[in-house]
C-alpha cells in the first residue's frame, strides 16, 4: 500500500482551534514514526497568519520530539531519499531532513506553495515513508481545486472544518473532488486509526492499492472491477449520502447497520 493520505484543513477550523489540530497532526506524523500506511504525507493550508503559526508549531513539536527507530537501514535510506527528490522539486526544508545514527532519521516537515507543487505534482507526490510531511499552502480556493485535481489515488483524505459553518461552502467545493481520489473520506480527525468493521475500507485508488484478482469482463466480477468502495468516517450527518443517513431514502433499501440488515431507520 502507497499512500499520502492527504489531509485539507480548512480556514475556519484553523482559526477555531489550530492548536489542537496541530497536537492532533504531530501526533499522527509520529505515530509509528510514520510508518504507518495512513499517516498524513501531504497537508493542504490555505495561506495566512493561523496557516504559519501552525507550521511553526507542527517544528517546534517535531524538534522537541526524539525521532524512534526505523524498520530498517532501508527505510532509513529510502526516506533521506525522498526528501532529496522532494526538495529538488522545490519543496523548502522546515526542520529535520538529516539521517541520524542507528537506522533514525530527524522529524521532518517540508513546505511548498500550490503553485509549485502544480508545476510537479509528480515528483512532489514523492511518498516519503517515515517520519516526514510536506505541507502545501495555497492561495485561494481554485487553487486547492487544483492541487485536489492533481492528486493520484490514496487510501484517505481528511478536511478539517470549523464548527460554526464559515467553512461549508469551501468544503462543499473540495469534498467532492477528494472523494474520489480515496477510498476512506475523514471529517475532523486525522487518519491513522483504523477501525476493523464492516463499514471500513482500507484502500482506495490506484496506486493506493491494487488487486490481482479483479477482471474487465463477466458478470458479477466485472462490476467489482469497475465499481469504487467509498468509506465515511466521522463525516457530519448532513455531509453523508442518502442511503447513509439514519432515515431510509426510499424505504425499502437493505441496509447492513450493527450487523444486521435491515430496511428500517436508524434510531439512537
């Protein structure tokens, strides 16, 4: 599995609690030192005052945390080499980016504008898996379209967006667009956790994942090929789909809640 797991955050929810998400951030960075299939790879803040004293925050934590060890020397080695072809592409080193002793590598965070990373969102899709994260700050809303535009499939995207509504707008622009390049869409939480349930999908589009045994033609396994697993996790009630809220759309539709199925709402 390959995967930057692309987490949008929001103006209004960083004006409303940038330090919480920030402590939220770091800590699914570090989780594992990032070796973790869904640790957060890839930020999107829109430019501003909150948007740099997030960054800030995020070196201040990162310095002021010892990096753990690495699987492998060749982790170690694969990871100082993504940050290079990150850096070569025109992302600017915040902290870290240095190897360190027995198979360590500094807490790194790099930083790119959205103009940038349109002119090589190839190379700046470099996963670098391990302790590190690339945040991409854009200027305005077309240009984090943009930026959502160019991004290949992950396993999870996640938006962060304020409680008060300041942000719906925006956030009916861009979800759309990340939900299909994912296979599991986050609202309000970073994606590490990963619950085992029937609801869950822990994949997404290529080159997320792929699968051997999915073929073009025959009937059913063809629509298999062809179809998408969507997951929603913590998405606010209104944002779901209609066969995902708790009152049946049409009454009739089979719905597995609890383990069970069911054609019946879902009550508290």
């Amino acid at each position: 599995m390959s995967s930057l797991n692309p987490v949008v955050i929001l103006p209004g929810a960083l004006a409303e609690r940038g330090a919480k998400i920030m402590e939220e951030f770091t800590g699914s960075c570090l989780m594992a030192s990032g070796q973790f299939c869904t640790s957060p790879g890839l930020t999107i803040l829109f430019a501003s005052n909150e948007a740099e004293q997030f960054i800030a925050g995020v070196k201040t934590k990162l310095e002021g945390t010892t990096p753990p060890t690495l699987l492998s020397s060749g982790v170690a080695r694969n990871l100082a080499a993504s940050v290079k072809t990150l850096q070569a592409a025109g992302a600017e080193l915040v902290t870290g980016g240095l190897p360190l002793t027995g198979n360590r590598f500094a807490n790194t965070l790099l930083r790119v504008s959205g103009e940038k990373f349109l002119s090589s969102p190839e190379k700046l899709q470099t996963e670098a898996f391990g302790n590190a994260s690339l945040a991409v700050v854009v200027r305005d809303a077309g240009e984090a379209a943009a930026v959502i535009n160019h991004l290949e499939g992950n396993l999870t995207g996640g938006i962060y967006s304020d409680a008060g509504g300041s942000d719906d707008a925006l956030y009916g622009k861009l979800a759309p667009l990340l939900r299909t390049r994912v296979g599991r869409l986050l609202n309000d939480k970073m994606p590490t956790g990963v619950a085992v349930s029937p609801a869950m999908n822990h994949g997404g589009p290529f080159p997320a994942t792929g699968h051997p045994g999915f073929t073009a033609v025959g009937i059913p396994a063809s629509l298999r090929r062809f179809a998408a697993l969507h997951c929603y996790d913590n998405v606010r009630p209104a944002r779901l789909p209609d066969a995902l809220q708790n009152k049946n759309p049409n009454g009739i539709m089979w719905r597995l809640v609890d383990g069970n199925w069911s054609q019946g709402d879902v009550t508290a």
